[in-house]
C-alpha cells in the first residue's frame, strides 16, 4: 500500500472538509482507552488551537491513521494518540507513517519522543521494533543511570 505522510495543522483542517472528515473517522475509530477525551472533536481541536499537528498517513485521497504532534522546546517532535483507521489496521498503515515520519525528522535534524508511562506492552514492543529506545536520564542527582519515561527514534534505528 503506497501511503505518504501528511500534515494537517490548522490551517489545514479549516480548509479541506475532506481532511475532517478524515481525522475525526480516524478517532472516533480508536479504542477509548487510547482518546484521552471522550469525545473526538474537542481533542482534535484542542490539539490544532494549541499550535501543534498531526501527521497523517494518506493513500487514495483519504487519511487511514494519524500520531498527534507537539513541538518541545528542543526542537524535538513529541508523538501520542497513534491511530489507524479500523477499516485499514493489521495492514502496516502504523508502521508506514511512523516510518515516514522518522524519515522526515532525520531530514529536518528533529529527535521524535514518545512518552511510554501510560503505553500497553503491546504498543511498548511496537515502539522497539521501529527503533525507539529509551533514554538513559544522567542528571547529576542521580548517581545510577536511570531510564527516562520516554523513548526516543535510536538515529541508527529503522526510521
């Protein structure tokens, strides 16, 4: 399935209906344990107001998944809600759009984060395959090196 990334960010999603369309079907399709609101439309518009965006993974004119992103103050892309239409999942859409998006954050010199306190295991070994690892946190307090709540794209990994 030739999927390419795409963004949508205010902008965008007050232009193109196709794009809402889109985005909401792709939300309303997760499972609710994964939508920290219970309703779609507020968490993708709070998410737009807020100056972030989503990366989308588009094929046929239509958006099949999306990972919500915030900018941090490092430059860094922090990525959460990672959803693929139900339509569409077990086909590789997930593992295609991160692919993609790690291979524009090399491109643009950006680290992708991915905070895991709250993730299954499931989704954990995901995250490994695609070459996220976890970041050993060595501030002077501390005198073991101990492993942040978050992983990050390994810059050898597979992204």
């Amino acid at each position: 399935m030739p999927v390419t990334l795409q963004y949508v960010d205010q902008a965008r999603w007050e232009a193109d209906e196709q794009v809402r369309i889109d985005l909401v079907r792709i939300y309303e399709d997760a499972p609710q344990e994964r939508m920290p609101t219970p309703t779609v439309l507020p968490f993708i518009e709070q998410h737009l107001s807020g100056q972030h965006f989503f990366a989308c993974a588009h094929f046929n004119d239509r958006l099949l998944g999306a990972v919500a992103i915030q900018e941090g103050d490092d430059r860094a892309w922090w990525l959460s809600e990672l959803c693929v239409r139900k339509t569409t999942r077990r086909r590789g859409v997930g593992s295609r759009l991160m692919a993609l998006l790690g291979e524009q954050a090399k491109q643009e010199g950006r680290v992708l984060r991915i905070a895991t306190t709250t993730l299954p295991l499931a989704d954990r070994m995901l995250l490994s395959k695609l070459g996220y690892r976890p970041v050993a946190d060595s501030s002077p307090e501390s005198d073991q090196q101990a492993t942040s709540d978050f992983v990050e794209l390994d810059p050898q990994g597979k992204g």
